[in-house]
C-alpha cells in the first residue's frame, strides 16, 4: 500500500457503487396488466431492478475494484525500481568511500555534500511520481462517480417515465399502448412477455373482455395463429370460436369467461386439432340461444378445470361428435346439463360434479353411445369418481348402442356418488352393453322418486356389478334390474329402502332370455313394511321368453315382517320357461315367504335358512309351483305350525323349525323320505320332540 500524503491507504479514497435504491410500488385505482403467470406489469420492472442490482452493479464494483489493483500493482513496481536505483546509488557510495577515506580525508565534505545532494534528488522524485500516481487514481475516481451518477439520473428518469405512462391505463389503454392486431409493436411484445410460459394474451389481439363487446374476430385470429392461447379474467361475448390447429392449449385466467352470443356452438374443436387441451375457462351457453358448449371433434381432446353451463342443444353440454372423438377426457369439470361422447373410443369422464341443467328440458348425466349404424363401436369409456345430481326424468349415466352397431364393450362406471332430487328415471343405466364392471358407486335419493331403479342393465352381457350402495330412500321401487342381460355377476352389493325388487332378473318380452346370471353374496333389507316388496325375481312375461341357468347364492335378505325373499314368476306359465335355476346357501329373515315359485321347471334349493318366517311352510309353489324341483339340506324356521301335507315336490332331509311352539307342540319336522313332484306320494316328514 502507498500512503498517502494524509498517512492514509490510497484504498480508502474509494467507495462502492450502491444499489439502486427504486422500488416499484402498484398505482392505487389502477388494475394492473396481469401476465398468465400471474406477474404484473409492475412486478416484470421490479424485477428488472433486481436483475440491475443482482447483476450489473457488482459487475460495476467489480471494475472498479480491478482499477484500483492495477494502480496499485503499478505503484508497487515503481517503489520497487526507485527502491533498486537507490540501493544500486548506495552500494557504489560505499564502496567509493571505502576506497578513498584511507587516501584522502579530504574528500570527506564533498562526500557529505554529494549523497545529501542524491537524498534530496531521489525524494524529490519519490515525491513527484507519487503526487502524479494518486492525481491519476483521484481523476479516475471522479470520472467513475460521475459516469454512475449520470446512468442513475438516467435510469431514474426512465422508471419515471413509465410510472407516469402506466399511471392511467386500464385494459382498454393497454391495448392501445401495444398496438394494433397485427403491428410489429404486439408481435415483439408478445415473444419477449410470453416468451416463459408460451401463452399469447388474446387481449394483444384486441379481445376486451368487458361483457358487451363481440370479441369472436380477435379471439379467433388468436386461435388461428397460436397453438397456446391465454384468456385473462373477463367476459368474452361471441358467435362462436374455432379451434383449429393441433396440440393447442385454451388456458383461462381465474374468472375468464366465454359467453355465447348467437346461436350455433360456443367452441367448435376441427378434426385438425388433435390433443387439444382446454383449461380453466367457464363456457357460458347462454340460454336461449341454442347450441353446445364444446363441440368436439377430434382425438384426443382434454377438457379440464372448466365450468359449463346454459346450453340448449340436443345432443350435450359438452359433446364428442360421432365417430371423431376418440380418446376424449374430460376431468375435474363442473358441467349444469350432460356431456357425452358417440362412437367414441377411449371416452372418460373423472372427478366432475354434473348438475342438472338450469335450462328446462337440457338433463343431467354422461354417457358414450354407440348409435349410428353396424360395425360403429364406443368401447373402453370411464366414468369414475364424479358427482352426479340427476336431472328430471333421466338418468345419471348411460352407455348405449343402437341401430346394430358393436355394444360397447369394458366400460367401467366407479366410484361415482348419484343423488335423486328429484323424480327421474334412475341412476346408471348400462343400455346394450358388451362388457363392463359398475363398482363402487352410491346412489341416494334425498327428495325425488326414481321410477325404474338405481341400476338397469338392459340387453347386456357379461356386466360385472360389485361394491355398490344403493339407498332408495323407501320410495324407489326397484333397486338392480337385469333386462334380457346374461352372464352378468351381480354380487357384494347392499340395497336398502327398496319398495318393490332389490334384484330383478326380467324377460319382460317375446324372445328375451336372461341366463346364465350370478346373484351373490347382496345384502338386501326393505324399509318399513311393503307386502309386495321381493328381495330377489326372476320372472318372465312373455310365453316365447325364458330365463335359464340363473344361480342366486349366499344372498342376505330382511324383509322387515313383510314381503319374500326369493320369488321365480313365470308369469307367462309357459313350460320351462324358468328352468335350471339354483338357489342356494340364502339367509332370509323376517318376511312373510322364504321361497315362492310359479311353474318353475327342474331347480334346485338348497343350504337355505329362514328365521321368522310366517307362512306355513316357507317354500309356496304357487299353483302348479316348482316342478322337478329338488329342495335339500334346508333349514326353515316358520312363525307358525308347519302343514306338511301340503308339501308335494321333492325334498330331502329338511329341517322344518317351529319357531313359537306351544307346550305339547312338536319343536319341529324332519323329512325323512321325499315326494317325487306334483301328484306323486308326499314327502315323509318327523316330528321333532314336543316343547315342554
């Protein structure tokens, strides 16, 4: 270090650039130009200030601070060689003066007088070159402060200027400050602002936003241009709007609305617009004018985090057109009407609340159908985990096929909660399905009255229904009907409230046949006492239909002292037309009869029990009853004494309990020796010991 004249290191003449003390604080009244990441137009200059400060000031200092070390490496060298020049002087002094102070004493003054002559000249030239070395560091100084000084006052003056630019700007304004549509000004502004999110504002294509305005030209030049589209928080009044290029992205800001203005679609997604993802916006249809909220069509198309709502249309809320929605979800959306997809594969609707819509006659619900002609398919669609309120006279769910196209086939309906509140249909309806699993859903009526049942499966075959609540409230009549289905597997379900039939396997027409159906392991209870209500049917209604092969097995069934547990109507009273139906292994309770069959040919009962049970006998062949039936290995507990005259079909080893005997009554009956059917000797049966 070089002292300076004041005794003080030269370092101590600098001082670091400071940072930039000026903050951006919001303009009160003013709403603020807000980017889709959230970030204002305000915080975009705060942070440019923190990108000085962070940046370009230590970068500054940095200069500074390399300067002075040069400046000092260069006095350092300079003391170095006035330090070498003297000692060089010195040593040829010396040893002048060694050689000549034995000869010549006299030379002694001139001696003196020549090395005081050399001190003075080599200070005075110390002296000098250090005078120049901090006049040029103290001129460097100087000018680096002020170049600082000016570039501050500069910038000071620019964040100034836009304080005072922005100061009364409004969206409207905003607009105008970028430009126009199409001005070179929007374009760069739109690259450098979007640039980190890849979303264009479609307010920099001239869209207001403020509710009367039609922004339909702006939005869709926008759309027509730019695959990730941002639509801030406002109220978009158009005709319609067109989606047209593939992998685009619809990103709505909280409380961005599309409101329709016209008749015709809201949204229309081309065939050119694969894996569109629409996110975030609320799509308002506006009633009356008529039209969907999202016509889709094409593959691949999410819709996500949207609100629906307002639609007049014949088809759906949101629809999947016929045979070009493949692959179509729709996922944590709130939708007032339906959504729907038709001969679409790959179809899922998951996590959304549906609510009927407020517009009269729109429904609520979702479905994939299968409709328009041979060889259309809808296969592989999912309807899980949604909210579904159902709306008037519909259902909640319903895939479908009609005109002879393919039944859909794996469709999964799960986890879904379906409430009545108000007289509908039902709940899910499988309509000609191919295959399918229903698991898991709860449906409750709270203030409706469902008129066909909590589930239907109608014309459908291998349908797998397991793990499902339904609570009809004690108003529905039925709760699971199986209508000309077959190889269906109905099984750890509970049914509660149900006024007519938990389980109803059906062939209500010519040429139905519901076969080879498993109905196991339910748990079916009736709500206040209903005479006519019936645990589990199979009936059929017509003389060309039958119902075969159907086991129903380790089912649970409490008639709250009223109604039957198992019913086989043949209504029809056409020969086997119910035939090889195995009943096996049930416990029913509290109900009126155990078992009622009409005309039923070659079926088997067995392991079955009842506890209080008040017919005579539990097993009632109603009329010509069960034919060829073979009735073993039950245990039957009656409320009354048993009559077992009447007893004409074929049993072995029963076990008929009396479950209120009177002292001196039998405790109840064994069958020793069956009876070979209708009109054959009667079965054998022995009395237990009396009660005492």
């Amino acid at each position: 270090m070089i002292p300076t004249p004041e005794g003080s290191s030269l370092i101590m003449v600098f001082t670091n650039a400071q940072p930039f003390p000026f903050t951006v604080t919001p303009i009160s009244g003013v709403t603020p130009f807000t980017y889709p990441d959230g970030i204002t137009f305000l915080e975009k200059l705060e942070k440019m200030r923190l990108w000085l400060n962070a940046s370009l000031v230590p970068e500054f200092n940095a200069g500074i601070d390399n300067a002075i070390a040069e400046f000092q490496a260069g006095i350092a060298n300079a003391e170095l060689e006035v330090t070498n020049a003297k000692n060089g002087w010195q040593a040829e002094f010396d040893a002048f003066t060694a050689t000549n102070t034995a000869n010549d004493l006299a030379f002694t003054t001139a001696q003196n007088a020549a090395y005081a002559a050399y001190t003075a000249a080599t200070t005075a030239a110390y002296t000098a070159f250090e005078a120049t070395i901090n006049g040029i560091v103290a001129d460097a100084i100087t000018d680096i402060a002020t170049e600082k000084g000016e570039w501050q006052a500069s910038f000071d003056a620019f964040m100034a200027n836009v304080q005072a630019s922005l100061a009364p700007l409004n969206d409207a304004a905003i607009v105008t400050l970028l430009g126009n549509n199409a001005s070179p000004a929007k374009l760069a502004i739109d690259a450098k602002i979007f640039s980190a999110t890849g979303y264009v504002n479609i307010k920099n294509y001239g869209a207001i936003g403020d509710g009367v305005t039609d922004d339909s030209a702006a939005i869709n030049t926008a759309l027509a241009n730019n695959r990730d589209v941002f639509f801030p928080r406002g109220t978009y009044m158009v005709s319609g709007l067109t989606v047209s290029l593939a992998n685009a992205r619809l990103k709505g800001d909280n409380g961005a609305i599309l409101k329709k203005r016209a008749n015709g679609e809201l949204v229309e997604i081309a065939t050119t617009a694969t894996n569109t993802i629409i996110d975030g916006i609320i799509l308002d249809g506006n009633s009356p004018f008529t039209g969907v909220c999202i016509r889709n069509r094409a593959t691949g198309v999410t819709v996500q985090f949207c609100y629906a709502k307002n639609a007049v249309s014949g088809d759906a809320t949101i629809h999947g057109s016929q045979g070009q929605s493949a692959n179509m979800t729709i996922r944590y959306c709130t939708i007032e009407g339906s959504a729907r997809a038709e001969n679409a594969d790959n179809f899922t609707v998951d996590n959304c609340r549906i609510l009927p819509s407020q517009v009269a006659g729109q429904g609520a619900g979702l479905g994939v159908w299968s409709v328009t002609s041979a060889g259309s398919h809808a296969d592989n669609a999912r309807f899980t985990n949604n909210r579904i309120d159902v709306a008037l006279n519909g259902f909640a769910i319903v895939p479908l096929s009609r005109n002879g196209a393919i039944k859909p086939r794996n469709v999964v309906v799960s986890g879904n909660t379906i409430v009545a509140n108000q007289n509908c249909y039902g709940g899910i309806s499988m309509d000609s399905c191919g295959s399918g699993i229903v698991s898991n859903n709860t449906f409750f009526v709270a203030g409706g009255i469902p008129t066909t049942g909590a589930l239907e499966v109608v014309n459908s075959d291998n349908i797998v229904v397991t793990g499902n609540h339904f609570d009809s409230g004690s108003v529905m009549p039925t709760g699971i009907v199986l209508n000309n289905s077959r190889g269906c597997n109905v099984s750890g379900n509970k049914l509660t409230g149900v006024t007519k039939f938990g389980i109803w396997v059906n062939a209500p027409l010519a040429g139905n046949n519901p076969s080879n159906n498993l109905i196991a392991n339910n748990n079916i209870e009736f709500p206040t006492p209903f005479e006519t209500s019936t645990g589990i049917v199979i009936s059929v209604n017509n003389v060309t239909a039958t119902a075969i092969n159907n086991v129903i097995s380790d089912n649970r069934i409490n008639g709250n002292n009223a109604g039957r547990g198992i019913t086989l109507d043949n209504a029809a009273a056409a020969d086997n037309a119910i035939s090889g139906t195995v009943i096996d292994n049930n416990k029913i309770y509290n109900t009126l009869v155990g078992v009622q069959g009409y005309k039923d040919f070659d079926s088997v009962i067995s392991r079955n029990r009842t506890l209080n049970v008040t017919n005579k006998y539990p097993i009632v062949p109603a009329n010509t009853g069960l034919i060829n039936a073979v009735v073993i290995g039950n245990s039957w507990q009656t409320a009354t004494a048993a009559d077992q005259t009447t007893t004409g079909w074929h049993v072995l080893n029963e076990n008929l309990e009396n479950s209120a005997p009177a002292v001196g009554q039998p405790m109840g009956w064994v069958c020793t020796s069956a009876g070979l059917g209708i009109g054959n000797p009667r079965s054998v049966w022995i009395a237990k010991p009396n009660y005492v």
